[in-house]
C-alpha cells in the first residue's frame, strides 16, 4: 500500500503532539511552521511576553500518556503543582481555596519549555520531517496540493492525503476550509486586554506560596499569578481595554498598583512595574466557535483553530491536546470496525477516513462549545465570585458532598479539571446537580427558619399560630 502523507500547519503545542500521533499511526508527516524554531539559541529572544502560562490537568496528561508514558513524565518534570486558589485582599490578606478536597491539583508550566519538549518528541519520530520558517500560502483541499512560502520568498508545494490545521485563532487552514464548505462561525473580541508582568524571587527563594495560583479580583478586572520553575512568577493583568487606555504613563501605572496590589508591587518592584508595562505588549482576548471542523476527509481543524478559547479555565491547551487524542481514537476505532489487525491508521480508506473524520467532527463540536462557554463564565468567577459569601457556601457544600458521595456529587472544577468526562456531559451533570443542591438548600434554610419560629413560639406563647404561619409558608413553596 502507498504511504499515506498528512502535512500539518502549525508547530505550536498541538500541531507538534498531532505530528508524534500520526507518525506513531503509520503516517508520512510533515510539519510546517511559519516561525523559526525556537529550540535553537539564537531564536530565543523571538519568544514573545504575551503567552500567559498555562495550566495543564488530566486531560492534557491523559494525552500525553497515550502516546507515551516517558513523555509524559518528561512534563510533569516542568511543573510545579498548584492546589488551590490564593485569594489577595486589597489589605494584603490572603485565603487559600482549594481545588479539590481530595488533593488532586492543576499544574503551571512555562509554554516554551512544553513546546520545546514536544518539538523534540516530534523530531525523533522517524517517519516525521519539521520545517520551519515556511508559512501556509493556500491549499487545494480536494487535490490535498499545499503550498508554502519559505523565508527566502520560494514556494514550496507538497501532495498530501490529508491537511490538518493546527495553526491558531487566526487559522488560514480554516479559512481555506470555509471557501469549500458551509461553516457556521462565531468570533467574539472580549472588553478585556491583559499584560505580563514578572515577579523576581526573594532571596532565592520564591516570594509567594508556590502551589497556589495567586489571584487579586478586583469586580471588573484581577491580577493573577503562576508559578515557573525558577521560581518566578509570571503574572498577569486583565482589565477592560478601556481602563488600559486611561492607564498610560508608568506613574499611573505604579499608581495603579499601589491602589489596587499593594503587596504585589512590592514583590514585583515598582522599577520593573513601570518597565514591564511600557515595554510588554497588551494582548487581546477571544474566543471562537465553528462547524463542522472537517471537510470531505481530506482536511480537520484542532485546537485553537477550531475552539479558541479565553484562558480563565486552563483548559485551552487541555482541550487542544484532548482533541488529538480523540481524533486518534476514532480513527483507530474505525480501524477496527473495518476488521484491520493493525493500529496504523495510515491504512484507512479514503471513504472510512472521511466517515472517521466527520464523526469526530459532530462529537467534538459540542464539547468544545460548552468549554468556551465555561472558560468565559470562569473569568466572572475569578475576578469576583471567589469572594462572594454564596459562592465560597456553595463550594464548600459541594466539596463535603463530594467526600461522602465522591461518584454522585462532583464539582464543576473537578469534572473539568480533572476527569476526562466529556464537557458537553459536564455541564448536563452539573446542570442537574444544580437543581437539587438549590432544592437541598432551600429546604435547609426553611427548616432552619422555622426551628428557629419553633423556639420563638415556645417562649412567646404563640407557638400554634406562628406553627401555622410556617406550615402555610411550607405548602406554598412546596407547590412552586
């Protein structure tokens, strides 16, 4: 059988786990991307302060470990854990809150160091070629002909089975796709900008609790804070752009700090506050949804490209990677339907190839649309929910429940965080778990309300009426 040729666009994290997945399955890959290889010294300084750092959980983890146990062990030496939330006061008080009553815990990782170490596993799969500083120019996605221009202005075009694209929000991957297919798309800009900033250690040491993700929520804009490996922290403003906008010297900027993290500015360095804004740039955020991610089976979209998403669940690499893991799925699946001893999906026909790559599309859509909804719901949370006296009564309930009963009760963040449940399931079980948790609670409190009338009553003297009173009040809200 003639070997089977995926070219991937994009070298980022999910294009570089795409490229070790198919060469493990079979497949000729070439990978192009159109920045320079960033493992090599002198590309170091193209390395951009506009990444904010990434949280990876079970669902990247769990990729990772399908392709390869020792990848990724090889990750897990990058992170340093965090268990919980760090709650800063404008006082300089501080309150911990965990994500799991369990111990179970996300982890901060610098994202050029993950790239770095999945370029290098890509690199040694024999049957995958990199090629950098080459950018996508356009692709015939019926004749799989896609062409290149490398960093010299020479075009390169390449045949292949199958083109994936893996190469970002502004993907030109997909939007090749939309001239051949009927693709519904949504992108929305979001009111709020973010700038990086970076926290020195104090004498040697890191100037916080490490495992802990810092947050400052301040109602309409936050400052947060991730730990990295040589204990820094990067952290990381998000405000309205128009706010930014009033905020342009760096006397307003220290100013600023001094009114809203006090004890973050001392930690940073006013000197380093004011450099870092005048010099960092201030990115924006959005979020993208798209259908279908594929067309005819000769092109798919992962990723960002087709699901960007705001980063305020850490779930964007998460998902990213999640989504090369069940595409690798459904293609071994239908492999197997088709009775084929091997693994090697490079030996699928191009009519079960199609039938495998719209499955994942129909699948994958609806679960990505539900965590970009969640991302963008968490930033509310984070900024200030985490304060908020219903919220933190909630949470500690569901955390308690979820000790008793850990298979019945399970929190929002656990499920997404750190179970591969998937998302679009999440939210039915949630939205379940809501219903009745309000029930429980409302009963709690009336039956509190009326111990409490009970009592009065007694002492009084007027407990039959008042009893009354109460059982009315129960009746009615027991027919709403």
């Amino acid at each position: 059988m003639q070997e089977r040729t995926v070219v991937i666009v994009g070298g980022g994290l999910v294009g570089s786990l795409a490229t070790c997945y198919f060469a493990k399955r079979g497949w000729k890959v070439d990978l192009y991307e159109k920045r320079p290889d960033i493992r090599l010294s002198e590309n170091a300084h193209l390395v951009e302060h506009r990444s904010i750092n990434l949280a990876i959980s079970e669902r990247g983890f769990s990729a990772l470990r399908k392709l390869d146990p020792d990848l990724e062990l090889a990750v897990k030496s990058l992170v340093v854990p965090m268990h919980g939330r760090m709650i800063h006061s404008r006082s300089g008080e501080q309150i911990s809150q965990a994500y799991d009553v369990f111990g179970r815990h996300i982890n901060s990782v610098g994202r050029s160091a993950l790239i770095r170490v999945l370029l290098d596993a890509a690199s040694k799969c024999p049957r995958a070629a990199l090629h950098f500083c080459h950018e996508f120019v356009d692709a015939d996605l019926d004749s799989g002909l896609v062409t290149f221009l490398d960093n010299r202005g020479e075009r390169k075009s390449i045949q292949a089975d199958l083109v994936v694209g893996a190469d970002g929000a502004y993907s030109k991957v997909r939007q090749r796709m939309m001239t051949k297919v009927k693709m519904n798309y949504m992108q929305t800009y979001i009111e709020h900008d973010y700038c990086e900033f970076s926290m020195p250690p104090v004498d040697g040491d890191y100037a916080m609790n490490p495992n802990h993700l810092h947050i400052w929520p301040r109602g309409s804009f936050m400052l947060i804070a991730l730990p990295n490996m040589d204990k820094t922290f990067t952290c990381t403003l998000f405000m309205p752009w128009a706010q930014f906008e009033h905020v342009r010297s760096s006397g307003e900027i220290e100013q600023f700090f001094r009114d809203n993290f006090p004890d973050a500015l001392d930690l940073i360095g006013r000197e380093t506050v004011r450099a870092e804004y005048a010099r960092n740039p201030k990115g924006s955020l959005m979020y993208i949804k798209c259908a279908p991610y594929t067309y005819r089976g000769r092109a798919v979209i992962l990723g960002d490209s087709a699901h960007a998403m705001v980063p305020f669940y850490g779930q964007g690499m998460n998902c990213g990677f999640e989504d090369v893991e069940m595409l690798d799925e459904i293609m071994v699946g239908a492999l197997h339907r088709a009775n084929a001893r091997s693994s090697n999906t490079s030996e699928l026909t191009d009519e079960q190839l199609h039938q495998a790559l719209d499955e994942y599309s129909r699948k994958r859509t609806k679960d990505a649309s539900v965590i970009v909804d969640l991302a963008l719901e968490n930033y509310v949370e984070m900024r200030s929910r985490v304060v908020d006296f219903a919220y933190m009564f909630r949470k500690y309930l569901e955390g308690f429940l979820h000790r008793i009963a850990p298979s019945r009760v399970i929190p929002l963040y656990t499920m997404v965080s750190f179970t591969s449940i998937p998302y679009s399931t999440v939210i039915r079980q949630w939205n379940k778990q809501t219903v009745w948790l309000h029930r429980a609670m409302w009963t709690a409190v009336t039956l509190a309300i009326a111990g409490m009338a009970a009592l009065l009553a007694r002492r009084l003297g007027g407990r039959v009426l008042l009893m009354r009173w109460m059982s009315k009040i129960l009746q009615r809200r027991s027919k709403q």
